[in-house]
C-alpha cells in the first residue's frame, strides 16, 4: 500500500500546480477514462467544488460528488478533503446531437464556480476521446487487469446489470491485438452487479512464441485507445520458456 501511494505521489508531482485561466486558482483533472466509468480528482482554492457533471451540449448525461478520499492528493498538496470523483456511465444515452464537443466540469455547490476538466495525460485529446466513447457500443463496460497470477493473464470485464459475455484485447507493441472473450466465472463480481461469468485467464503459452517478453496491457477497444486499468506492468515471461514447458 504505502509503495502504491508513494508510486501516486510521484505521478501527480506535474499536474500540482494550481492554474488560474478561469480566474479560480484550481488543480486536478480525468485520470482514467472508461466505458464504464470517468474518475479523477479536483481542489480549488478558496472554493468548494461539490459535483461534476457531464454534459453534451445543453444536455445533462451523468453526475457524481466530488467526495472520495484521496491521500495521495492531500499529502502532496497539503490539502484537507476529499477531492476524488468517480462518474458512472450508462451503456445507453438519450438521443443527442453531436454538434456541441461533450465537457465534464467540476461545478461549486451554488453553480456560481465551474471549470472544465481534461485528460491529464492527453488534454488536447479530451473532448475527441469523450465523443468516441459516449459514441460507441463500449458504453458502460467496466474491467480491470490484474496481472499474472499463478503463471497465467488474468482480470475481468462487464456491465452492471447486463449478462452478455464481453470481450476485450489483449495488445503488445508490434503485435495484432488479440480478442479476448470474459466468460469465465470470477467470484465477488455479482457483489458488484456485474456477471459473475466476466472473468478471463490466458495462459501465456497459448500466444504465439513472438509476445514471449513483451509488456502487454489490455484494451475494450481494438484500437487501444480505452486502456483497462491496472496497478502494475505486465510483462510475459521469454517465448523460449513456452516451448520448454
């Protein structure tokens, strides 16, 4: 845990400082954006910053509180709070007209303080990666990659409420993506409402001997623009080690 906030703490030390383009003295931003689910994190000085919404033109598609907890933020900042938001999405969305660019803002309880957040690693690609996902049929797939467990790939993916078998990639540099069906059964995933067949388990033998030794990560989309979330890189084992076993 402390080697996980440590690992955060550092991460952060780029997007610290507070920005005044508003007139609001402000820092924070979308660190992950999912199918499922957008989070990130906000503070403002001298404001309370209380929800985001997401907004496509005029139209109202999801909100949340800014009320998670968020030590790696605070410790760096000196702040006091609770600055963490996670935003559900739907898979589904009211008909809408795609004229307008979607915006997620952080808006103060009153309304009288807003600002608009960005991706932090790629703020010039916010609102074009925004209207791709709400856009597609990835909507309100949620997942995660937990890495190799006992020798094999494993992690999950799924939609609340849903009991269709969902399906990922599995991507390395220079290499076509793979599909990668989660239909296998995986426990504390009902808990969550999602199926509990969501799960997935790759042996690495099962890829060609050229993944052998490459970083993978894992994907909802071909394309590998919508990364599953993980906590640490995974690196398959040599190929050379495949063909001995």
């Amino acid at each position: 845990m402390v080697a996980k906030m440590n690992k955060n703490v550092r991460r952060l030390k780029r997007y610290l400082g507070l920005r005044p383009e508003t007139g609001l003295a402000w820092s924070g931003g979308i660190e992950h954006l999912l199918p499922g689910l957008i989070s990130g994190w906000v503070v403002a000085r001298g404001v309370q910053l209380q929800e985001v919404h997401l907004l496509v033109g005029p139209h109202l598609i999801a909100r949340a509180e800014i009320n998670q907890a968020r030590p790696d933020v605070c410790e760096s900042l000196g702040w006091q709070g609770t600055p963490g938001f996670s935003l559900r999405l739907s898979a589904e969305l009211p008909p809408l007209e795609w004229q307008r660019a979607p915006r997620l803002l952080a808006i103060s309880a009153d309304g009288s303080q807003q600002v608009e957040l960005t991706l932090m690693r790629q703020p010039q690609q916010t609102a074009i990666l925004l209207k791709v996902l709400l856009r597609s049929d990835l909507l309100g797939l949620e997942g995660h990659l937990d890495g190799l467990q006992q020798g094999a790939l494993m992690g999950w993916a799924g939609r609340r409420g849903q009991r269709q078998t969902a399906h990922i990639w599995l991507q390395a540099a220079g290499q076509d993506p793979m599909r990668l069906n989660c239909d296998q059964g995986r426990n504390g995933l009902q808990a969550m409402g999602l199926p509990e067949q969501s799960g997935f388990h790759l042996e690495p033998k099962a890829l060609p001997p050229e993944w052998g030794g490459l970083e993978v990560w894992c994907s909802f989309d071909q394309q590998g623009q919508f990364r599953l979330p993980q906590v640490e890189r995974v690196f398959l084992p040599p190929g050379q080690r495949w063909k001995e076993g």
